[in-house]
C-alpha cells in the first residue's frame, strides 16, 4: 500500500510489520498527545510509550516509516514528533534523507 505524504513523497514498503509491533492492541491516546497536555502528565504518557517502543521488534521499521510519511504526530518508532523533526533537518544539512538507523554503505 502507498502512503503520500504531505511533500508527495511516497512510503512504498510493506505494512506486515505493523501485526508484530508492541504497541498492537494498545490505546492509541499513548502515543498522541491530547491538545493542550503539557508537563508532568505529558512527560509520564511519553515515557510511557517510549517503553512500548523500546521492547518492540520492528522499531526500526515503525521509525523508517515515520520518517518516510512525514508524520507529524504521535511517538513513531520511540521518537516524539519533535526528536524525528530534529532527525529529519540534521539529514537534510548533511544531503542524506533521513533513516532509522546508520549510513548505509555501498
């Protein structure tokens, strides 16, 4: 299935890996902030799914999607929107798109 983002850019990968991720079956409000949360309260939901995510067998790949469609909202492969957005721009200064994991080589 493709996605475009808001860039029209398009994630062409397979979506089989999202039936193997930790957070399956989890209330969705774990991940996406309700509007106007702030501190503590948001501080304690962040960690919380980050803990999902850092148990989960395709956070790799959650995150190359993440990154791949753009997404704004929500915490993608245990990154907050802002930690990928900061991802994101240090890719784009470095001419490289964004990845989830190291350089690849050739």
């Amino acid at each position: 299935m493709d996605t475009e983002d808001r860039r029209g850019r398009r994630y062409t990968g397979s979506w089989a890996w999202q039936r193997r991720a930790a957070c399956r079956g989890k209330d969705a409000a774990l991940f996406f902030h309700p509007a106007g949360e702030r501190g503590e309260r948001g501080q304690e939901r962040e960690d919380a799914a980050k803990r999902v995510c850092t148990r989960c067998p395709v956070r790799g790949q959650c995150l190359e999607y993440a990154l791949a469609a753009d997404e704004r909202y929500g915490i993608w492969g245990g990154l907050t929107e802002d930690e990928r957005r900061v991802l994101s721009a240090r890719a784009r200064r470095r001419g490289r798109p964004a990845t989830a994991g190291p350089p690849r080589r050739n």
